[in-house]
C-alpha cells in the first residue's frame, strides 16, 4: 500500500514540476499543440550546464509554418501574456515580419522570456518560431548580447 502511494505521489510530483516552468501562460497552448498540429511542429528542449553560457537553464521552442488565422491566434496568445505578465517587452512589426520579445515576471529568483518571431513565406504560409526560455539573465538587452555573441 505504501508503494503504491509513493509511486502515485512521485508522477503527481513529476507532472507538477514539468509544467512549473511555464505555468498560468497562454503560450503553453503552441507548445501543447492547440493551435497548429503537433505533427507541424519540431519541438525543441533543453535543460542544463550547454544553457550555462547564455545565462539560461531552460529552453523549449516551436517551429512550424503556420496559416494566416494560426500566425493570428500565435500572436493574440503571445499578446496576452504580454499584457498580464510582462516586465519589459521589445515588439517589432511590418507588412511581413513580426517580432516580439517580452520578459515575464520571474518565478522566484528565475528571470523567464518570451520570443515570437513570425516572416511571410508566401500568400498565406508563415515561417514561425515560438522560444520559452529561463534563467538569470536579468533583461532582455543582456539575453539579446549573450545570444548573439
């Protein structure tokens, strides 16, 4: 019976903690699949000391082509976290590119980060690439300078 119980509360404990990361953001809907099919999608994480020099701990990413009403609802979802958990916030915009870079409030001592970035391929197809990261990096202009150094 305690075996039972123990095993049951570690894979409550480990579903709990996978999700801790990006709990209670809107974002999550992309990663789960609920706007554009997983099967679209190359999903990417990592975790760990190959972060360490870009003051990250953990990274997660999705890219995918996606449709015109998909590339609207990305948008409306990064948009909303943008407004109800954001510290600071870079947002770039034209007929064919959009680029959004946000800084959420921290979990504890841990600084997390959103980027959107979404270029027209042809009529109605997007290349899109949605990043989730966390870390100590303490704003956007340091995440920015690391990435690209």
């Amino acid at each position: 019976m305690k075996l039972k119980f123990v095993i049951s509360l570690l894979l409550t404990l480990s579903v709990t903690l996978g999700h801790a990361q990006s709990a209670n953001l809107k974002v999550n809907q992309i990663f789960d699949g609920r706007v554009v099919p997983k099967e679209r999608m190359v999903l990417t994480r990592v975790k760990g000391r190959s972060l360490s020099k870009y003051g990250l701990t953990y990274y997660r990413s999705a890219r995918f082509v996606a449709t015109r009403w998909e590339r609207d609802q990305c948008i409306a979802i990064v948009e909303n976290d943008m407004a109800n958990n954001r510290l600071g916030s870079s947002t770039k915009r034209s007929e064919k590119h959009t680029s959004i870079t946000l800084m959420l409030k921290p979990k504890g001592t841990t600084n997390r980060f959103i980027s959107f970035v979404c270029s027209k391929e042809s009529n109605n197809q997007y290349n899109t690439i949605v990043i989730y990261m966390e870390g100590t990096v303490k704003n956007i202009a340091e995440l920015k300078k690391r990435i690209n150094n």
